[in-house]
C-alpha cells in the first residue's frame, strides 16, 4: 500500500465553526497528517508558530482577530502551506486572501476532492523539490544563487545578503522557477501551472484560468515586496508586458 501524501506531517486549522473543525481535520489525518486545533486568531498564531506545521488552514469568521489579519501574521513568521477557507467566493474576497498571504482558497461549503487535491499538491511539490535535489546530489552546491539573493531548497530558506528573506510555500515556489533559469521569461500561466503540480521543466503555455493567472499576478507582488521590489524599480523581477516575468540579470540594475 503506498504511502499517505501527508505521512509524518503537520497541520494546523484554525476555525471558529466547531463541525467545519472537524471536518479539516479529520480531511486531513485521513491523509497522514497530524493535526493540532484552534478556534480563535490569536491562539492560531501561536500554535502555528510554536509548531511549524506543513500546512496551516485558516477559517475567515473568526471572532478575534479576522482571516486577513491572521494569514498575514502567519506568513510572517512560518513557511507552510496557507489554505483559507472563506464564506464566499466573491473575487473581491479571494484576491484580498491571496494578498494577505495564502497560497490557496477554498470556499465554503467545502468540497472535500478540491481541499484534498490542493492538500496533494502541495506535498507533491515539496516532494518533487526534495527529488530535483536527490537529482543534483552530486553537485557541490544545493543552494541556487543569483547576484547576493540565494535560495536553499533544502531548508526552504531565502537570503539577501545573508539576511533571511520570510516568504510562503507559493512565493518560495515561485522564485525558485525563476531561479532555475535567470534571465529566461516565464509566463503566467506556465507559472500557474507549474504551481498547480506541473513539472516545471515539461510546464506549457496551455490555458489556465484567468483567476490563476490573476493569482500569480498576487503572489509576484507580494513577492516583490518581501524582495524589496517594486514595479517602478525593478532590482530582482522584471515584468515582461504581454509575456511574463524573469529574473534580472547582473548587469541590468547599474
């Protein structure tokens, strides 16, 4: 029998509904993860940073503090999946969610193959990272590097200048497939793509969601701000109109 995808994993989930608790929950031990409760902001906060977790869900009616303010707490201080699960699927809501952190939403009433698909596919990519590393074992250097900005895919770790950079599990992800090749233009929807599983080396240009498209959008920018980056002057991420995004090189910030 193979294994589970979460075996031996972390969660948490954060929700003031005690049956949609337990619900996550048990969604999630049914796939080997190990889960720890919470029902208020605060108390998510700190249990998710005491425990570290893989994965973090994040409930949107929260009596403390709202689901914004509480994934973008989180995000600040752990490197985990952030799923949150909203009361609607308004555009306006998903954005703002995307913005303020997470990685992934889902929208009540929850649909347990779409919540178990995102779950797959975030240890499916952490697995794959783990792989393309087995891969390069034999290479001297495990940590992808590009002008004074590195990227250890080990410890999912990024630096500036040896100053430790926070980023989500989809920021990390996204930077990496820049990382691979600098200077090569990656468009949205391979990016969107590449996020949802695909191998990035076999990733096309086939069509996504425009709200995929529009995440990526998100996600850049916060990425972008974590970097110290800006549209209007781009040291690290360059916006290629019309196409997509690449890394800048060495010599194009003088």
């Amino acid at each position: 029998m193979a294994g589970l995808v979460g075996e031996n994993r972390k969660a948490v989930v954060i929700e003031h509904e005690f049956e949609t608790r337990a619900v996550l929950s048990r969604m999630l031990k049914h796939v080997g993860f190990v889960v720890q409760e919470a029902s208020t902001g605060e108390e998510g906060v700190d249990l998710a940073t005491r425990s570290n977790p893989e994965v973090i869900v994040v409930g949107y009616g929260l009596r403390d503090i709202d689901g914004h303010e509480t994934l973008r707490r989180i995000s600040a201080r752990v490197n985990a999946l952030l799923l949150a699960v909203l009361e609607t699927n308004d555009e306006f809501e998903v954005v703002h969610a995307y913005d303020s952190g997470a990685d992934g939403v889902v929208a009540k009433p929850i649909k347990k193959r779409e919540f178990r698909a995102r779950v797959d596919s975030f240890v499916r990519r952490q697995d794959n990272i783990n792989n393309l590393l087995a891969l390069r074992e034999r290479r001297a250097d495990q940590i992808l590097r590009h002008r004074n900005l590195a990227l250890n895919v080990v410890t999912w770790q990024v630096t500036i200048d040896d100053v430790p950079v926070k980023l989500t599990a989809t920021e990390f992800s996204l930077l990496r497939a820049l990382l691979v090749y600098p200077g090569h233009v990656r468009s949205k929807k391979e990016l969107a793509r590449i996020l949802g599983d695909e191998d990035e080396l076999d990733a096309v240009d086939l069509y996504v969601s425009p709200a995929a498209v529009r995440s990526i959008e998100v996600h850049i920018a916060n990425l972008r701000r974590k970097l110290g980056d800006s549209a209007r002057e781009e040291r690290w991420i360059e916006t290629v109109r019309g196409v997509g995004y690449r890394m800048i090189g060495p010599h194009e910030t003088e």
